[in-house]
C-alpha cells in the first residue's frame, strides 16, 4: 500500500521523466487541474491547455522527439497537512543537456519547486507549481525564447 508521500513523489518524478520523453501531452496531464507560476513573473498558466501550450512554446525538441535533457530532482520535503487531503513540497532542480555536435553534457539550469497537491477521490493531483530559477547555464539549446543571461 502506498502512502500519499509515495503517491505525491511519484508525481514529482513523473513530471521529470515525462518532460525528458518530449511527452508534454502528458506533463500537461499532471497540470490539468493546477496553477503554474514562475518567480518574477505575473503570467499564471492555468489547467491542461495552458500547461500544454507552455511546454510546447518553449521548450525544443530534437528529432528523436525529446528535449535530450534530464530533469534530476532532490532534496524532495513533502508535507501532507492533518486532513490528508492537501499537501505542500518543496524540491531542488537541476536539468542536465547534451546535443551532440552542439553541447557538450553540463547542467544547463537549476532551482526550486514548490508545489501545492490535493488528494480528489483519493488521487494526488497537483494543485500549483511555482518555479525558482537559481542559477542559469547554457539555455540556447532548450528553450525556444531567451530566458537571460547564461
């Protein structure tokens, strides 16, 4: 039997492995009930649609399909409140590229995710994502837009 902290770790490293696999259909199914919003910025994408025309404007694909990255993600501290049905987590990220010809294997961004989950006929859903970028690498390869120096 699982635990809702299994239930909600799954979610966090679903998204990294779905992300890695170019399936933002599926990275916006995760989001399709919740609020992703960034630091420094106003812009809220909101539910499945919003989330899935975020991934697929910004983030490039190579011909295998994928973005040729790895999201790792630690330092996961997962706290589910007394009514078991709401959750908070905060975890590091860090996206690790290699393009071949192109670049060469380095971590490219890093930061925090702090995340917000409700538990809805005992399924752990996301309810917001709010993203903190700490240090920034060499994005050109990964992004369709410049996100800053790096």
């Amino acid at each position: 039997m699982t635990t809702a902290r299994d239930d909600i770790e799954r979610l966090l490293y679903s998204y990294a492995e779905r992300i890695d696999a170019g399936d933002f259909a599926g990275v916006a199914d995760l989001f399709a009930d919740a609020v992703i919003t960034s630091e420094g910025s106003d812009r809220k994408v909101i539910g499945r649609d919003g989330a899935l025309a975020m991934y697929e404007g910004s983030t490039r694909r190579y011909p295998n399909g994928t973005p040729l990255t790895k999201h790792v993600t630690t330092n996961v501290m997962i706290e589910v409140d007394d009514d078991g049905a709401t959750a908070t987590s905060q975890a590091y990220f860090t996206v690790l590229q290699a393009v071949p010809g192109e670049l060469a294997l380095q971590p490219i961004i890093a930061g925090r995710y702090r995340d917000r989950f409700d538990c809805v006929d005992s399924h752990w859903r996301f309810a917001s994502r709010h993203m903190i970028v700490d240090l920034l690498g060499e994005l050109g390869q990964h992004l369709l837009f410049d996100l800053g120096p790096g």
